[in-house]
C-alpha cells in the first residue's frame, strides 16, 4: 500500500511567518541586501587566468561570427547586384 505520511516540513516552511502583515520598505530593503550579500558569498568566483580564457573564447567568437557575416553580406551582394545587372 502507499505511504499516507505527511510530507516532511522543510526547513524554509519552518521559517516563513504568516503574520499577514507587511514590514516596513527599509526593513525590507534592509533584508534583501543582507539576502544577496549572502548569496554572492556563495558564488564561486573565476580566477584572473579563467577570467582571461574566457574572454579570449569570446573574442574568438566574435571575429568569426563578424567573417562568417560579412561574407554572407558579400555573396548577398554579388548575387543581388548580378540580378539587378541582368534585369536592367
């Protein structure tokens, strides 16, 4: 038969308060930078060298994605301007 016990309470239910009734807006914006100078200590932040390597793999990406444009521009050109010459 299935198990009929109630789910576990987690930890953030325990935590919540269900006052129904608003804090003030300092209060609030007091607790939401504490909550993101928490979360940012968490982050796991890149080092000089990954920091470089990335930007060079971005770099890179970027001057190929700028050829591979401009010689579809290029060939674009060629096959409009090839109409243009025939129709006129």
């Amino acid at each position: 038969m299935a198990n009929n016990e109630k789910p576990a309470v987690s930890s953030t239910d325990a935590v919540k308060k269900e006052t129904g009734k608003k804090a003030s807006f300092p209060k609030r914006v007091a607790k939401w930078f504490r909550e993101m100078v928490s979360e940012l200590k968490k982050v796991i932040w890149p080092t000089p060298k990954q920091t470089a390597g990335f930007t060079a793999v971005a770099l890179v990406v970027m001057v190929v994605a700028s050829v591979f444009i401009w010689g579809f521009d290029q060939i674009a050109q060629f096959i409009v301007s090839t109409i243009i010459s025939l129709a006129g």
